[in-house]
C-alpha cells in the first residue's frame, strides 16, 4: 500500500473512531458561551494556530445568522506583535497568558488546540484560564498528554500522526461551526414564533 491511500485509509478509521458525544459537548459549550455573550479565545502553535485562526473566523462569520447576536470569537495567535515582544523579553511560554490578561472573563472559553497536548504555552495559558473562573477546551491528538487532563472538556483526535490529528482539529471545527450554526438558527426561529 502506498502512502496516499495508508493516508487517507488511517484518516478515516480515525474519524470513524472520534467521539460523536465529545463533540456535541463542544456545540454544547460555545452555544452557551453564546447565549450568555462570552467570549471564546483560541490558541494553538504551529498549524494548530493556523488551525485556531480558521476556527475563529468560521465561529465568527458562519454562525452568523440575521437577527440574532453574534458569536465572541477571538484567535490570540493572529496578534503576532504581542506574541513575539513576549517570546522576545519574557518566555514563550507566556504568549497566550499575555493576552488573556488583558482580556479574559469570568466564565469565557479558551480553546485549546495541541496535537501532543503538552505544548508548555498552551497549558500556562490553560491553567490561568482555569483559575480566573472560565472554561478550557482542549482539543488533542492521541493519546491527549497534559492538556486532555487539564482541560473541562476534551477532544481526542484518535490518529498517531500529526498531520491527522491537525486534519481532525479542522474537521472538528467545520462541523461545530456547522452544528452551532444549525442551533442558532433554531433559536432565531423559536424567538421569531414567539414574537408572532
């Protein structure tokens, strides 16, 4: 078998193997982070920030729907300045605490994104999320590390390489986007019968 179909052949048992309630957990979460108007943050290194900058704009801009409030999203890896003066004159680890220390409240979520699960940014970033009262997703390769512990509520991407648990990370965020979108719409439905 060639790489391109142990590939895809991987990819697939993967996500036939990814935790349908886990995910619906998530919706669950970022549905009530939208009912009480908090905000979400997303971290992530490497293509899991590129990762955390496409799911910010897809909570962003997907779940809108016309009469209704928007979704809080905000990707802390799309402030470059910010991330690198602390990197530079700080610690790497503290890129992501930098920025929720200007901004998170009580009761907002952070997204975590790591496929090793143990990246020592995200999980400071965790921890003080944790103690200043909000909530933690963290979204994981296998088998999780650290940040599937620390976390409120995780996701496993149940594939060994990286690639795959990055490609799950992106699947995962479609389809919440999706089905928050779906939720949302509902909701406006209800509201508008109510009105009526």
């Amino acid at each position: 078998m060639d790489i391109v179909e142990l590939y895809l052949d991987e990819m697939e048992r993967a996500i036939q193997r990814l935790s349908r309630h886990d995910v619906k957990t998530v919706v669950d979460m970022l549905e009530d982070a939208w009912k009480r108007n908090a905000t979400v943050y997303i971290i992530g290194n490497g293509g899991s920030a590129s990762t955390a900058s496409h799911m910010m704009n897809d909570l962003c801009k997907f779940t809108r729907v016309a009469g209704t409030k928007p979704l809080r999203a905000v990707a802390l890896t799309d402030n470059v300045p910010l991330m690198t003066a602390f990197a530079n004159d700080v610690s790497y680890d503290e890129i992501f605490i930098a920025a929720l220390e200007n901004l998170l409240q009580p009761g907002d979520i952070v997204v975590a994104i790591s496929g090793s699960g143990n990246s020592r940014n995200v999980i400071r970033a965790c921890e003080y999320a944790l103690e200043n009262l909000s909530t933690v997703i963290g979204l994981c390769g296998s088998p999780g590390g650290m940040l599937a512990k620390l976390a409120t509520h995780s996701v496993i991407v149940p594939a060994d390489r990286i690639g795959q648990q990055e490609d799950g990370h992106l699947i995962i965020n479609h389809v919440v986007a999706l089905a928050l979108r779906e939720r949302i719409e509902t909701h406006a439905q209800r509201h508008s019968v109510i009105k009526a």
